[in-house]
C-alpha cells in the first residue's frame, strides 16, 4: 500500500519516518516543492492553486491509497479543496494546541510556525475552540525552516540563528513561564535536539508526527476495505520540483535517491 506524502521542502520527512514506523510494510512516496519553497510567505490563493495542481499530478503518478500534507502551512488552506477534488483519504497536519493545552502546567504555551501559519484563522481557531485557559503565544518564524534546509544541505548555520529564531517562544509573566512548545512546522522536528539544547529553559516541545502517523495508519486500513486504492507497493521515492536534496541525508529516511518531479505548465513557480 502506498502513501503519499507532500511537502514545500525536507520538513515532511519528520512525518514520514513516523509514517513508516506506524506502517512497516508501507511504500512511501514523497513529493517536495522546492521549486517554490518557503511557502511560509505565499500569497493564500497562489499556495492552494499550486498544491491542488501539484497533488493532482503526483496522484496521477504515485496511485496512492491516501496522501498527507505534512505541511502545517498548507494544511491551514487545502485540505477542504483536496477533499473536495480527490478520491482517496486526504490527512492534515495542523497545529497540536489541544495536547498542549491539556499537559501544560504553567498554562503558557507557544506555537512556533511559520508567518503563514501564525496568521491564519485556522490556528486562530484551534486556540479558540481547544486552547482552553492557557496563554497562547504565536511565534511566526520567517527564517528557521530555511535554516533547517540549510543544515541538512551540509551548509553550517551557527547556533545563534537558531536561538534568536526560537526566543519569542520562551516568554515570563506574572510569576508563570512558558513550559511548552508546540512545533507546528514539520521542518522543525528535524532539528529538535538542537531547539533543545539552546532553549533558555527546558520546555514540553511538542511534535504532532507520531499522532499523523497513527492517523494515516487508520485512514488507510479504512480505505482498503472502502475505497479501492489498490495494492501499489515498491521501494520509496522522493521527488522534488527544485533543488534536489543530497543522497545521503536521504538515506536516513528510508528513501534511496532524489528524482525530479516536472510540475504541471499551469503551476505557476
Ligand atoms: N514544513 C512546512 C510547515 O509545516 C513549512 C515550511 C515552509 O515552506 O515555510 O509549515
């Protein structure tokens, strides 16, 4: 059985090395929009017309039993309009408030994401409706997905760019602080032991991964009684519409090379 997971750079790969632990005899195919990364600053209307081209031409390809959006930043958008257009499970990957809110102590929770994500009524919501009495700090990073694909394209970035990018997060006020971290970019997991390491204080960092993986695993036992996905299977593949992450990095996620993928003419990059 195959899934499809899509994302606008290396960030998904956090999901999928949970996907593929939750599913061992999984065959992942992977597609990354790197062509056009960060998608943390597109405009709305300009991201859901790319994804929605994008997935429609690596469903045609790949014939997956269902796809995950390992992007926090997409998810806020198209998940309705995927669902709307395609057959097979669609599974999101949005912004873990409610686990947060439900283990916080101090009741001061950040979510670290990206511009696009921060701003969108989606999170505003998740907090409205499941953020509880917790004090909510939104922390729109601009540049730490970036440095993420910077560091795993072997070029070095000194610590102080990370700090400077996670230090909103850890906020003090009226004798309380922040005691956790909600990661709600999947590019930051991949750096978590360095997020660890140069907090102020330890904190809960929360990575929603193992919980999309588990949910994967109960849209497609569902849909091969449902829906007929097939039973595609093979080795891993990942694709990327630009720069092509290197070989060895890869490997640490189960996928043995990179290929392009050719975006459809209508795909504006
Ligand atoms: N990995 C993506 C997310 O989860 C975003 C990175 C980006 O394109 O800015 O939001």
């Amino acid at each position: 059985m195959r899934v499809l997971v899509f994302d606008s750079g290396v960030g998904g790969l956090s999901v999928a090395r949970e996907i593929a632990a939750a599913l061992p005899g999984a065959c992942l195919h992977y597609l990354a929009d790197t062509a056009v990364f960060p998608y943390g600053a597109l405009e709305p209307d300009v991201l859901v017309a790319r994804v929605v081209d994008l997935i429609g031409g690596a469903v045609a390809t790949s014939a997956p039993a269902a796809v995950v959006i390992a992007c926090n930043t997409a998810s806020t958008l198209v998940l309705g309009p995927l669902r709307a257009r395609f057959p097979m499970p669609i599974v999101g990957t949005v912004p873990a408030v409610k686990p947060a809110a439900e283990t916080s102590r101090s009741r001061m929770v950040s979510v670290l994401a990206t511009p696009g994500t921060v701003k969108r009524d989606y999170t505003r919501d998740l907090i409205a409706t499941h953020g509880g009495d917790c004090r909510f700090t939104l922390v729109g990073s601009a540049r730490l997905a970036e440095l993420v694909e910077d560091v795993h394209g072997s070029r070095s970035v000194p610590d102080e760019a990370f700090a400077a990018e996670i230090a909103p997060c850890f906020v003090e006020a009226d004798g309380r602080r922040t005691d956790t971290v909600v990661l709600a970019c999947t590019h930051y997991p991949l750096v978590l032991d360095r997020l660890r390491r140069l907090a102020p204080w330890p904190v809960t960092w929360i990575d929603p991964a193992p919980a999309i993986a588990r949910r994967t695993a109960v849209v497609t036992a569902e849909a091969a009684q449902g829906w007929a996905a097939g039973d595609s299977t093979g080795p891993n593949r990942f694709f990327a519409t630009g720069r092509l992450p290197e070989t060895a990095f890869l490997a640490r996620f189960g996928f043995p090379a990179a290929e392009s993928f050719a975006a459809a003419a209508t795909v504006p990059a």
